[in-house]
C-alpha cells in the first residue's frame, strides 16, 4: 500500500510512503493526503495525520521516496570525465560480448 502526500506549499516537496504488510486501518485510508505527518509509535504501529483526517495503522515495514534525491547524492560526488576512448572501447568491449553468443548460434546451424 502506497501513501502519497503533497503540501499547498509551492516550496514544498512530493514524498511517497510504501507501507508494506499492513494488517489495519488501511481501508480508510484516502489515496492522497495534504500535510500530512507520519508518526511511528511502535515498531510496527505507525499514526498518520493530515487535513484528511487522523488514521493508525499496523504495518510491518515503511519506506520513504522523494523526488529530488538523486541532486544531493550526486551532488556530494566528485565529478570525473571519463576519456572519450575509454567510453568507445567499453562500447565495444558490451557490444561484442552481447553478439558473442548470438555468433555461436548463427555457427552451429550451419554445421
């Protein structure tokens, strides 16, 4: 079961919530919440509220997707060109090892 939230902020950010194993509450769930707020209150009891309204729900896991992660990450990373003739030999290198074994069959047929 999926949960995704948006705020009236422009500022704000779409994050999307998988709960995964869920044994209450999620039939009244609406499919989308404004403002809303995830509370854990046990290890696998989890409280959400939004202008929707207040739910609890048992799950047995939980897991939080962003939009604008991959910026950041590959902010933090230092940038490397990669040699223009490296890249053509890596190409070629992946192109010959996917047509090596389609070659082999092609050889076999015609014995």
């Amino acid at each position: 079961w999926s949960l995704y939230g948006t705020s009236a902020s422009p500022a704000a950010r779409a994050t999307e919530l998988l709960f995964s194993g869920i044994t209450a509450g999620a039939a009244m769930l609406p499919e989308r919440l404004h403002e809303a707020r995830v509370i854990e209150l046990d290890p696998h009891r989890f409280r959400v509220e939004a202008r929707e309204g207040r739910f609890e729900l048992r799950a047995h896991s939980v897991q939080r997707h962003c939009d604008d992660i991959a910026r950041p990450f590959f902010g933090a990373l230092p940038r490397r060109r990669v040699p223009r003739l490296t890249r053509w030999g890596w190409s070629l290198l992946l192109a010959l090892l996917r047509v090596g074994p389609l070659g082999r069959l092609i050889t076999r047929r015609g014995e």
